[in-house]
C-alpha cells in the first residue's frame, strides 16, 4: 500500500488511531469502590465506549495519563428496566475498564487539563 492510499482526506492511518485513542476514555468512575481499588491496588476505573477493546483502553491511558499499564479488565453492565409512573423506559448499556498500573505508576486527575 502506498502512501497515497494510506492517507485518507490528508491523514495518515497514525492520525485516525491516535483521534480514535482519545475518543476512547469517556471519563474516570469515582465512587467509594473506585478510590479503594485505585488506593489498595493501583486499579482505575474508566467508563468507555461500547466498542472499546483492551488494547485501545492500554494504549489511550498510557497516551493521556503517561503512565505504564500492567492489565487492562472490562466489562458490560446491561441498562435496567425502569418506570416512572406510567412511562416505561430503559437506561442505557455502560461498559467499564478497570487499569490496573505498573507498581509505582499514578494518576493524578487533579493536575490533568
């Protein structure tokens, strides 16, 4: 493949992965359960989109946060059934990721823009 059919309207394959990593990471989970698992054993959770893998949540926190992923852990939690009065309706699908950091790697969200 040559140059020219890699690029597509003036970016190259490096660019549409690099935009697809930062659209990856919805936002950071904070709960009671999160901050205990970040503090006890270095996990952080991230809400993702529904179509993200493994490799793409290691790849985009070790791009924005610059720091070295060990394991990457997901999973689906289904929208439940819910009613308010006579309207019936449904919450939506989240998929999660749980980061867990090499050993002396930290996140600080404070510090991030």
């Amino acid at each position: 493949m040559n140059a020219a059919q890699q690029s597509v309207a003036g970016h190259s394959a490096e660019q549409h992965r690099e935009e697809r990593l930062l659209r990856v990471l919805l936002g950071p989970i904070v709960s009671e359960k999160s901050t205990m698992l970040a503090e006890k054993v270095g996990q952080i959770a991230f809400h993702v989109v529904p179509d993200a893998t493994r490799a793409e949540v290691k790849a985009a926190v070790e791009l924005l946060f610059k720091v070295e992923v060990n394991a990457v852990n997901m999973l689906n939690i289904k929208g439940r059934a819910k009613r308010f009065g006579r309207f019936h309706g449904r919450r939506d699908d989240v998929r999660k990721a749980y980061v867990r950091l090499a050993p002396g790697q930290e996140i600080d969200f404070t510090e991030v823009k």
